[in-house]
C-alpha cells in the first residue's frame, strides 16, 4: 500500500485545518495548488475572520464549493480566534464545535496535527475497508469504531490513512487495480477482478 504521509501541505494545525475544509469535493493536488497563495495573504485565524467575502471568495474558488467554504472558514476562524485564543483546539469535541467541522475533519486534525490516535474514515476509507471485509457497515461512525476495534491505537492514524490512499490510487470505486493490487490474495471482496 503507499506511504501514509499527508498528502495536504501545511505547516501548522490552522494551515491543516483550512487546507481540510478546502479539499472537500475536490482533490488534494488543486487544494495544494490554492493554500500558497491564500496562506501568504492570510496567516492568523483573526486575520480569515476578518476577510473580505468577494476576495477570500476569489482565491479559494477553484476548489468548488467556494461560497460554502469561504462561510466555513471564516466561522471556523470566528470561533476559533474567540473561543480558544486563536489555537486550533485539540479535542474531539472541541474540534466538532467549530462550524463545518465533523468527525473527518477532527481526526484528520486529531492523527495529523496533534499526534493521537485517530481513525479517518472519507468515501475511501469506507468503500475500501468493506471490501477487505474491515467492516460491514456503510456508516462512518461504526467504520470508525469497526477499525478501532481491530487496531492498536497507534496504528488508527497510519492505517486509515494507507487505506485511503489505497482507495484513492489502486481500489478505485469503478476499476479497482486488482491486477497489481498487493492485497490481492488477503481481499476476500467477491467483486475483486481476476488475475
Ligand atoms: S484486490 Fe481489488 S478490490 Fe481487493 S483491495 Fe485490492 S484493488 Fe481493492
């Protein structure tokens, strides 16, 4: 399976945290090529908060989804300048209290950024772990307790983070890469393709 490092580029929890609500509906590669830009004109949270919409609206708007994003970013800029000092909290609960923050989002932040076990379960992670018979759930929640319960907790973020690469470049939703796929021979998935 790939390397599980990060795919998003950040140097900081906020950094990480806007790169994530950036790169819903849209691919790590185009979120990566919007942050420089939008990193360089703003840094703080207070300074998203205080964003004007029109140009915070302009430099996110390739990523899709732009007007939703841009509320979201500055409300999570808002509650985070206000209500923890302008540090990226570091709790679960703390994290899902921000505005367009879910449990996605906060373990991505939980197992990127704070260095805690973290299971992350996206569109990958799901299909994926049902195919390799992880789980026999469709629900993020009880996938995320699924994996939890078959892992030590050092490898929730490592693991989740191979399986959602391997979802996103080899297990692919329509034409899995079974031929090269090096869980070949572990996938019990009745789909799988033939050798
Ligand atoms: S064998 Fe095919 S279905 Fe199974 S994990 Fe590999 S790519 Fe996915």
């Amino acid at each position: 399976m790939p390397k599980t490092d990060m795919e998003l580029t950040h140097r900081s929890p906020w950094e990480l945290l806007v790169a994530t609500i950036l790169s819903a509906q849209c691919t790590d590669q185009r979120v990566n090529q919007v942050t420089p830009a939008l990193f360089k004109r703003y840094r703080r949270p207070r300074e998203y908060a205080q964003a004007a919409v029109p140009e915070l609206e302009g430099l996110i708007r390739s990523t899709g989804f732009y007007k939703s994003k841009a509320k979201h970013l500055i409300g999570c800029a808002r509650a985070v300048d206000e209500r923890f000092q302008g540090c990226v909290p570091s709790t679960m609960d703390e994290l899902t209290s921000l505005p367009g923050v879910g449990r996605k989002t906060a373990n991505v932040l939980l197992g990127n950024a704070f260095g805690q076990p973290a299971v992350i379960v996206d569109t990958h992670v799901k299909r994926v772990a049902n195919r390799l018979g992880l789980t026999r759930s469709e629900d993020p929640n009880q996938i995320e307790t699924d994996l939890q319960s078959v892992l030590a907790p050092i490898q929730w973020t490592p693991f989740s983070q191979r399986l959602l690469l391997h979802g996103r470049y080899v297990c692919l939703a329509r034409k899995p890469g079974c031929t090269t796929c090096v869980l070949y021979d572990e996938c019990p998935w009745k789909g799988k393709l033939p050798r």
